[in-house]
C-alpha cells in the first residue's frame, strides 16, 4: 500500500525526486500490478502536490511583481513546450 502523502513535511524537492523513483520503478516492468497500480496513484497525488507548490509560487512571483513600483504588470510564465504566442523577428 502506498504510504500517506505528509504534504507539511515534504518539499517540493523530495516530492520531485519522489515521482522520479516512481517513474523508475514503473518503467523497471518488476511491479506486480497491484504494485504498479499503487505507485500510479502516489505518483498522482505528487503531481498534485508538486503543481500546487508550482501555483504557490508564481502567485507570489505575480504579487512581488505587482508591488514592485516599476512593474505594473504581471510577469506570464510559461512553460517549456506550451503555446505562448511569441512572434518570431524576420
């Protein structure tokens, strides 16, 4: 069985490295299914974890940005691969 996500005591460091390990195990093919299955659901709950961490951050990011007196708006993070709507010069 997997073990209770202790969303105060991890960081999202270890919850990163957490979900590396499980990717590891998953992709070893020597899981029994139950196993497999359980680490799925781990692995779902630290992507959870981890994107909630993510939000956290880049709302404080937008709220230093926005009380900074020579920003007046909010800086768009975007990430790798994601549709940002950049022109390119030519």
């Amino acid at each position: 069985m997997t073990e209770k996500l202790d969303k105060d005591k991890l960081s999202f460091e270890e919850a990163i490295d957490k979900l590396d390990a499980i990717v590891r195990e998953l992709d070893s093919d020597l899981l029994s299914l139950d196993e497999a299955m359980d680490k799925f659901n781990e692995g779902l709950k630290l992507i959870k974890f981890c994107q909630e961490e993510l939000d956290q951050a880049e709302g404080k990011l937008e709220q230093i940005v926005k009380e900074d007196g020579e920003f007046n708006k909010i800086i768009s993070f975007d990430l790798p691969g994601e549709d940002n709507n950049k022109q390119e010069d030519d």
